[in-house]
C-alpha cells in the first residue's frame, strides 16, 4: 500500500482492482445460475420419479396385486438401488 501512495497511482490501482472484481463478479452469477438450474432439475426429476413409485406402489396395494409390506420393501429397494 505504501509503494502505491509514494507513486500516486491509488486511483489506478482502485479502478484495475474494480475491473476485476467486475469481471469475476459477472463470472460467479452465470454459474451460480448455470449450477443452480442443472441442480433443480435434477432435484424435479428426482423427486417426481419417488412420486410416481409411491403413486404406483399404492394402486398395487389398493388392487390386492400385493400386500403393504413386500410393496413397501420393494419400494425402498428401489430408491435405495437408484442413489
């Protein structure tokens, strides 16, 4: 900080230190926006596909295709084999 008060180039050196924080600033929003998107969806899909297994494993118990609890195990295999 000294060297750059003995030389009076502290306005420079602000206004280069600001372009770059501008640039990386620009640089963090697109991926932040990038992750974030890719994230949700795949949270969405995720969370839609457990609904359409919950959805299902309780038709097959509503038509006595099988009983609630092999149903239930085989749910939770399922969802434990997917992650």
């Amino acid at each position: 900080m000294r060297t750059v008060q003995a030389f009076t180039g502290e306005e420079r050196a602000v206004r280069l230190y600001r372009e770059a924080l501008e640039n990386t600033y620009k640089y963090g929003r697109k991926a932040g926006l990038t992750k974030g998107l890719g994230l949700g969806s795949m949270h969405c899909v995720l969370f839609l596909s457990w609904a359409l297994l919950v959805w299902f494993t309780s038709v097959v118990v509503h038509k006595d295709i099988a009983d609630g609890g092999k149903s239930f195990t085989t749910m939770l295999n399922v969802v434990i084999a997917g992650l």
